[in-house]
C-alpha cells in the first residue's frame, strides 16, 4: 500500500513539473517577440527623425500618432500618443519654414484625447503668424522642448496677423510645456524708435503700426503654461483674453529693459488667474492686469527689470473699467520703475477694490507704491472730472529701498480713493537715490497708517474719516455690478 502511495505522489511530482517548465517557455518566448517588436518600432522610430531613408509625409496625408513604447499587457499603464512635428514634415533648422507641418500635426493631435504636440529638443523651427484653433479632445498638452523662432523681418510678417505670433483660440483643458523656448525675435521692432517709427511709416508702406504678441489666448478655459521660456517679444510676450481659469508656474519670460511696451503678463477680461514661482524681466510692466479681471492672485515672483506689478491703465477715453480680488504678496522687485502700481485715466468709469500688495520685497526701485489717477502716456492730458473709484486696497509689508520717492498716491479730486491701508511700510534710499524734488507725493486718498512706518511722513499720505466721501464713488462703481 505504501509502494503505491509512493509511486502516486512521483508521478503528480513528475506531471507538476512539465505543465511549469512548458508554462516559462511559453512566457519566455512571448517576452522575446514583444522585445523585437519595441526594438523595431522604436528603431524605425529614431531612423523616421533623423531622416533615416524615409521621405519626409505629405502634410496633407498626416501619419497616424507614434505608437506607444509600453506592451500592450493590460496591467501596464498607457502612455499617451505622440504627434512629433518632425513627422509630420517639419526640418527644424531654424530656416526652413515649418508653418505647415505644424499645422498638421496640430490637426491630427486635436482629435485625440490625451494627445502630446512634440516640439522636440537640438531643433529651431521657424514658425509664421499661426492660429491654433480648438475645442480639441481634452488634456491636449504642447510639448515645446526645442526652440521656436518668429520672423525676424519686420516687414515679412502679414498684416492680416499683427496682433499676434502663436494664437491659440477655443482653447479647453489645455497646456503648454516643457524646456523649450519661445522666440518672438523683437530685434528689428524695437530698433525703431517712437519719432523714427512714424518718420518711416510715411515713406514705407510695408512697415506695420502694430507689433505683434509672442504668445496669446483667447477665449481658452482651464489652460496651463509652465516651465517655458518666452523670450524677445515685439511686443506683450503672454496674453489672455477672455479667458478663465489660468495657471502660470515657473516660466520665464524675458527681454532687455530698453525694449518698449513688452510686457511680460498681460490679462484682460479675465478670471480666476494663478502666477507664480516665474522671473519675469522686460522693457515694460512684469505683470499687467486691465479691465475686466478679477480673482487674481500673483505670488513668489522675481521682477526686474521693468515697470513692476501694473493694475491698468484703466478707463482711457471715458471707458468703464471694473478690476478686483487681485492678490500679490511674496514677490521681489529689483531696478524696476514702479512697484506695486494702480493706474488709471481721467474721465473713466467703473471701480478697481479689493486689492492687496503684501509681503513685497523692493530693491532699487524708483516709486516702490503708487497710486496714479491722472495717468498719461502723452506730454500732455487734457483735465477730466470723472475717474475710475479705487477702494480697499492694501499696502502691506513693502519693504527695501527706491531710488526716487517711497511713495505716489495722486487721487482725483472728485473721486477720492477710498480705504486705502498703509501697513509695516519700510522703505530706505538707495545707492542710485537722486533727492532733487523727489519728495513723496500724496493727494486726496483716505485709509489708515500702521506702524513701522518708514519714512515717517508716509502717515501723513491717509487721511481720516473715509466714510462721508465713500458714498461719491459709488455711482461709479455701480456699472462694474
């Protein structure tokens, strides 16, 4: 009875070990086939982009995305597909124009859900005025590692596409990244100076009177841009209208301070906006906000050079305006014209309230804090009753040192700025400080003074008792409601 129990539990033993050895072989050699064929495709993958035998596809044929490294194993996660401009007949060398290819990928990428638009690195592309136009599939990134150039000739760009470089329009779910740059190559826009600009516009038809945005957004919801460069603009370097939901995270964006108008950030009728961990230096304002945007909130910022943190110009030409809940705090300021700035025009309506400068760190700045309700960028403005309402904003924490006057606060004088706070305010000269009629300048603006407040004359910028000239502006302020 044992030799039999013996002899059963020999043979299961036996059985056992066939049915395991046949089932590694038959993993081992699955694993052999799959290995071929990623080192197959990621071979013919290498040869496509360096140009490896294959002509360059048709841009009117776009080939499908590049097929996904990972096995097809259910278990493993799945990348998502990958339309490379180089595939789609683009020559990155920086001569070259790659408009079209561009355009094509973009068209194939848009119809794919999760799809990743490849601008890959050790490559220039030449790109023309172009218009990039969704709804596309959401989670649609721009993957820009290489570098992009605009057109370097003034007078090569079309008319009809002054306004801006790379437009991106309809725009949901939507970002922009990578290590790459974008190069608006301004050069040539900024060699004409104001007088000469005009001087050659009447003799040459073929010199615009418009300069051109690097980067723009119109109409775009939940769109991201983070980790870029934005370098040279002619004009403005990242804009959006009519926009919402907005994150801008370590991108840098600069041009040399000589250059004119390029602002760095520039928002207009739009909300619920995030800037932050960025370096921003241009010829114009780090940070722009006009009318229209609300719930703003800027922070731990390096700015300069430049003219600073701007709300406006607002209200030029009788227009209504309506600014509020921006938030700046934890930001450095260095050799920038302004610091924490509120700008409006003469004769406008609307309200710009709920604001707070906080937490801000200024390195020979000019006019570290402002507020000018008599802005002009003319020699001379013509005198005007009505103005923009500004209420509630807070000056807290601005401290360093400035080159000309600590402080500007030049309110109008039928609309008094309302509730403006001064709060640990310390602000000393500095190495580049010129005292000839620079004294700080403070006119018809009523709030309160917390100490420290340095220079000490600064308590004497608020006036008392608000409440019976808050009821002027409100007039104004209704047709922001």
């Amino acid at each position: 009875m044992k030799k039999n129990y013996r002899l059963s539990s020999l043979v299961f033993l036996l059985v056992l070990l066939l049915i395991l050895s046949t089932v590694f072989s038959m993993i081992s050699v699955e694993a052999r086939k799959h290995h071929t064929k990623k080192s197959k495709i990621h071979h013919k993958h290498r040869n496509k982009r360096n140009g490896g035998g294959n002509k360059a596809t048709d841009c009117s044929n776009p080939p499908s995305p590049s097929p996904s490294s990972t096995p097809s194993h259910g278990f493993y996660p799945i990348q998502s597909p990958i339309f490379d401009i180089l595939s789609f007949g683009a020559k990155g060398d920086g001569v070259s124009d790659d408009t079209k290819a561009l355009e094509a990928a973009w068209e194939a990428a848009c119809k794919v859900q999760g799809a990743t638009l490849e601008i890959p690195s050790k490559f220039q592309f030449l790109i023309n005025p172009i218009t990039l136009q969704g709804p596309c599939m959401p989670n649609f990134v721009f993957q820009v590692d290489g570098i992009v150039l605009a057109p370097e000739k003034v007078g090569s760009w079309p008319k009809s596409s002054l306004f801006q470089w790379l437009n991106f329009k309809w725009m949901h779910n939507f970002t922009i990244q990578g290590a790459g740059t974008l190069d608006g190559q301004g050069y040539n826009w900024w060699k004409l100076s104001q007088i000469a600009y005009f001087q050659v516009m009447k003799k040459s038809k073929s010199i615009p009177d418009i300069k051109p945005t690097v980067l723009r957004f119109y109409a775009s919801y939940n769109v991201t841009v983070r980790d870029i460069k934005i370098i040279n603009s002619p004009q403005c370097h990242l804009k959006f209208d009519n926009s919402k939901g907005v994150k801008i995270n370590n991108v840098t964006i600069s041009a040399p301070e000589s250059s004119p108008n390029t602002d760095g950030i520039h928002l207009q009728n739009t909300q619920d906006v995030e800037i932050h961990h960025s370096n921003i230096g241009t010829g114009d304002d780090c940070v722009s906000i006009q009318t229209g945007c609300s719930n703003i909130h800027v922070h731990h910022m390096n700015c300069g050079p430049g003219h600073g943190i701007s709300l406006g110009g607002l209200g030029k030409d009788k227009s209504v305006a309506c600014v509020s809940d921006i938030i700046v705090d934890n930001v450095n300021l260095e050799s920038t014209m302004y610091g924490a700035r509120i700008k409006t025009w003469q004769g406008g309506l609307g309200s710009v309230k709920n604001i707070s400068f906080s937490n801000i760190q200024v390195s020979d700045v000019k006019i570290p804090i402002m507020i000018d309700q008599y802005y002009c960028d003319k020699y001379v403005c013509k005198n005007q009753t009505g103005a923009v309402a500004i209420s509630n904003v807070k000056f807290n924490q601005i401290i360093g040192t400035y080159s000309a006057k600590p402080i500007h606060l030049a309110c109008s004088n039928s609309i008094p700025c309302t509730n403006v706070d001064l709060i640990d305010i310390q602000l000393k000269p500095s190495t580049n400080f010129r005292e000839i009629n620079q004294l700080e300048l403070c006119w018809n603006s009523y709030g309160k003074s917390q100490a420290p407040l340095l220079p000490s004359s600064m308590d004497y910028c608020v006036r008392r008792g608000s409440g019976f000239v808050r009821g002027i502006s409100r007039s104004h302020e209704n047709v922001c409601s």
